[in-house]
C-alpha cells in the first residue's frame, strides 16, 4: 500500500513540474492520498465488525458517490447529479413497479 502512495505523490509532483496540472490540483491529490493512508485502517477493522446488511447499505452508498464522482470528472457538476438522481429514483421506484405488474395481472386478467 505505501508504494501506491508513494507512486501516487511522486506522479502528482513530476505532472506539477511538467505543468500538466495546477497546484491546487496537486493539493487535492495529496489531501486525498493523505486522508485515505490515515482512514483506511480504519475503514477496515470498522468494515470488519459490521453486520452484513448494513456493510452492504454502505457500499452501495460509496459505490453511488464514487459513480457520481467519476460522472462529474467527465461530464460535469450538474450531469453527475442528474444521472445520480435519476439512477437513485429508478431504484427506489423499481420494486413499486413491480408490486403494480404483480398486481395488474392478478385482479385485471383479460379472458379470452
């Protein structure tokens, strides 16, 4: 893990020489390889004594920040809270949709 951290400090300083990115930018990198070297011992033995359901409600929640995230790198702020709102919504709606499926054929059989 530290050699990843090292990489990681080491790219973001040469692409600051190069002046490929800005400092604030390099800042940010930094303060997020930081933070994750500080947290993720953490992370882990708090991962550990979890219960199942509620590591899985996490993971969701993360995997959805982290879809967001990459959205907004791509297409922007406002796209990536749109896609993420709508995709939230479809989730939420989906299992209602299915409820009404179920039933529409059960009480409103055609015959033939």
């Amino acid at each position: 893990m530290s050699e990843i951290l090292t990489l990681g400090i080491v790219a973001s300083g040469l692409l600051l020489m190069l002046g490929i990115l800005k400092s604030k930018t390099v800042f940010n990198i930094l303060f997020i390889i930081i933070l994750c070297a500080m947290l993720l011992p953490f992370a882990a033995s708090f991962g550990k004594g979890m219960d199942s359901w509620l590591l899985l409600v996490f993971c969701v929640i993360f995997g959805l920040l982290v879809l967001q995230g990459f959205t907004a790198l791509i297409f922007g702020r406002r796209a990536a809270d749109s896609a993420v709102g709508s995709l939230i919504a479809n989730l939420l709606l989906a299992p209602l949709r299915i409820l009404i499926g179920i039933f529409r054929a059960l009480f409103f059989r055609r015959t033939i």
